[in-house]
C-alpha cells in the first residue's frame, strides 16, 4: 500500500487547523461534528436569527433610500452572496477530495465546506454603516474635520488611525465577537472556521494605511485595534500565516472565495438594478453577461417573446454557472499558494481572460453609469449630511458625557442630556458606560450610530434639526 505523500499530509494537518469548529470566546470546547447539524449550520442560524442581519434589510446595497420594489438591500444581497458562496464552497470542497483523496479534509464534508462560506458571506456586510459605502466616506470625512482632529490628538495613533480610516469590516468583526449576543464575552461566539472565512482583512488599520491618506484613498483593514486581542486568538486557533505584504495575517483560503462570491454579484445582479433605475440599458448588460458566458454573438438584442427580466435572468444563470466552475479551478490549482498565504491578488486573477475581462468592464460600466450617475450623487450628498448630523449631536458625548451617572449634571447642557438618554438604551443593552476612554466611547457611540438602518438615520437626522414632517 502506497504511503500519502508528504504535501499531501501536510495540506491536511493545515485544513484541519482551518476548518476548526471551535467557537471564539466560548468556554466550552467543540470537538467533531456528531449530528447532521454541524457547528457550521448552527453559524448561519446564529447569524439568521440576529438583529443585526435583519437591519440589513434597510441599509444601502448601493442605492440610498430608494422606494422602487425590487432593488437590492444589503439584506437580499447577502442572500445572494450566500448562496453563491455555498455552491463555490461545496464544489472547492468535492474538487479538493478529488485531488487529496477522501478523508482527508479534516472528517469535513462538502458540506460542511460550502455552509462555512454561506454563513461566512451572510455575514460580509454586517458591520456596514447606513447608507452604504457613502457611510463609510462620511464617517472618515467627520474625524477629519478641525474640531474631532483636536480631539484624536489625544488618542494613539493606532486608535486615530481606526476612525479616520474608518472600515465596515472591522464593523463587522467587532459586531460577531464583541457586541451581538453575549456584550465582551465572545459576542456571537462563532466557530473559528466561519470567522476565519469572513475575515477578508485579518489586520489593523496601521498595518495597510497612513495617517496621511485621504479619506476615500485608505486601503481596507478588517479589525480595529480594540479587538486585537480577538484577532490574535483567531489567527493562533486557524494557524493563519504572517502576511507577506504587512504586519497582519495572511487570509483564511475560504475567504478568496467569499471575496469571489460578492464580486459575482456586482458584476451580475448588482448590473441589473441599473437597468431597472433606467441607468443601463439591455444591451449594455447582457453584453457582459455574453463575456462572462464566453460568447461574443454578432449582435446583442432582446430575443423575441422574452422580456428583459427573463432574457437576463436566463444569461445570468450561465454566467454564474461558468463563474463557479472557473473559480472553483482556480482555487484548486492555486490550492498551496493559498495554504501558505503567498497568493496574488483575487482568484478571478487567476481564471479565463475572458472571465477577467467580463468582471473588469462590469465593474467599470457600474462606475461610469450608476456610481456617478446624478441621481446617485445627489443621494449620497444627502447620506452624507444625514451622518455628519448625527456625529455631530453624539461623538461629543464621548468626551462631554464620560459619567452616565451625572447626566443631569450642570455642567452638560439640556442637548446633551437629552442626546444621552437617546444614547442610553444601546449602552444598557451592551452593558457599556462612557468612561474616561475616548477611544472606547466612540467606538460605541459609533456601535450606535452605524446599527441603524437607512430610515432610521434619515429619520433621527431629520427629527434632530427639528424637521418633523420630511421623515420617511
């Protein structure tokens, strides 16, 4: 009988550290899945069932506060991704048993493999403020203003670095394992292998940006430094590599194909909300869909007896067929690379040109007719001023409100006491306090501001500079 050969044995000893079901801050142990439903499945249940996945149902996709039906949330696109990512997740899987034989994944089925990056996706945007990526710039752009950079002159420049580079993934990480479900004690309590998938930027702010950069320039980071400690234990129990770029660590492999699973979206469903905008038209989409396909018809028109829904719902559904299938390859053939953390760029660099040339002028054509069409903009401005309102009323209280218990001192004005109390449910409910922690208080007060959906921003703006009628 013919021994394992060695790279074999070794990329099974470092799935089994990545594929560990050991929930991050739990006290108890997780061992081998016994029954039908894995640590894994309980993951997306978690998750399902959360406050914050459900608040996604009115937060930006890439439309602020749009009424039109059928236009994508964070919510329905993360359904999207999540679906995406189990079929790209179950056929890695049943290709890499192929290549390293049955067994060998850890005792990890299929599975198990695609329902860790299904619940890995429906998390990716958890942490993502209202109003989308607009939220994002606005948060940033507010610390950069005079009077908060008198302020961040007090804090390290770790803790500067994580406002004024503010990121929905770091959001997001300090959302699962500090905030939801048990407030600093684990927070969701997620298997290490589902954290280790959703964590496309397993490293701080200082270790991809400069105090420098402009607000809309920073490089994304997927930890803040007030949950390096969470970080770190991930990083030991996956068995994560050292970057080679960076002081961070190197991503989790099944994160490349989350990663791969919302560019999919973007490049296909995300085009279709542009059409129903009437922002694109028909054949400017299903042109890139024929790329993706990896046809090139002489010419692209509506077939007869189909309606634009159907017609793209039928080449989407090729589209995404071929993308699966040559992302999967990818990641099989590149499978050491991404063991040892030492690959470059995303998985789609390492597919069809025809493939990376589809998903390039999709993100291109989203640039130049939804991403700056005036519609768009105007929306944007309009977020913008929303959540400087609302940073403007609160923020302060992390350095004027530093004792809950003297809220009704003199020396905090009627406004602030006022704004407090508003504030002080969310502290309850996290069992917080404004201490004499700027960093921290403005990391919760930010848990507060960026929880809320878009209409809820909107309303509380609008309420605050008096406007009781404009609500929606």
């Amino acid at each position: 009988m013919l021994s394992t050969p060695t790279s074999l044995s070794s990329s099974t000893a470092q799935w089994s550290h990545l594929l560990n079901s050991q929930r991050l801050g739990a006290a108890k142990k997780y061992g081998a899945n016994t029954s039908t439903r894995s640590q894994f499945h309980k993951d997306y249940d978690r998750l399902v069932f959360s406050h914050s996945f459900r608040q996604l149902n009115q937060k930006t996709q890439v439309h602020p506060l749009t009424n039109q039906l059928g236009i994508h949330t964070r919510l329905t696109h993360s359904l999207e991704v999540s679906s995406i990512g189990r079929s790209l997740g179950m056929m890695t899987a049943e290709k890499l048993h192929d290549k390293l034989g049955n067994g060998l994944l850890a005792g990890v089925s299929p599975s198990d493999i695609g329902v860790i990056v299904q619940a890995a996706c429906l998390a990716h945007d958890i942490g993502n403020p209202p109003f989308g990526h607009a939220g994002e710039y606005a948060i940033r752009d507010w610390f950069r203003q005079p009077d908060p950079q008198a302020i961040l002159q007090k804090l390290s420049s770790n803790e500067r670095l994580d406002l004024l580079a503010y990121e929905g993934n770091a959001q997001g990480f300090r959302l699962l394992v500090r905030n939801e479900h048990h407030p600093d004690k684990g927070g969701m309590r997620l298997t290490c292998a589902t954290l280790g998938a959703f964590m496309k930027y397993p490293w701080l702010a200082t270790h991809s940006n400069d105090a420098n950069d402009n607000a809309h320039n920073v490089q994304k980071f997927g930890c803040f430094y007030s949950e390096t400690s969470q970080l770190e234990e991930l990083a030991a129990c996956l068995h994560l590599p050292r970057s080679t770029h960076h002081d961070g660590f190197a991503r989790h492999p099944l994160a490349y194909l989350l990663e791969a699973a919302d560019d999919i979206c973007y490049a296909l469903i995300d085009l279709e909300d542009g059409i129903n905008l009437n922002m694109l038209t028909y054949s400017e989409v299903a042109t890139i869909f024929y790329e993706l396909i990896g046809e090139h018809p002489d010419s692209v028109s509506l077939p007869v007896h189909m309606s634009v829904r159907q017609s793209l719902a039928s080449l989407r559904s090729r589209a995404m067929m071929r993308l699966v299938n040559t992302i999967t390859d990818a990641f099989v053939a590149n499978s050491e690379d991404l063991l040892a953390g030492t690959l470059q760029g995303s998985l789609f660099a390492h597919c069809d040109t025809t493939v990376q040339t589809g998903i390039l002028q999709a993100k291109q054509l989203a640039r130049e007719k939804i991403f700056n069409h005036p519609n768009k903009v105007r929306m944007e401005l309009m977020a913008n001023q929303c959540l400087h309102r609302l940073m403007d009323a609160f923020v302060p209280l992390a350095w004027t409100g530093t004792e809950t218990s003297e809220a009704t001192s003199s020396s905090m004005s009627f406004e602030q006491q006022s704004l407090l109390r508003l504030l002080q449910p969310h502290l309850d409910e996290h069992r917080r306090v404004l201490s004499d922690n700027i960093y921290h208080n403005i990391l919760n007060i930010l848990d507060f501001i960026t929880g809320m959906n878009d209409h809820e921003a909107y309303r509380l703006a609008q309420e605050l500079q008096g406007h009781w009628g404009t609500v929606v």
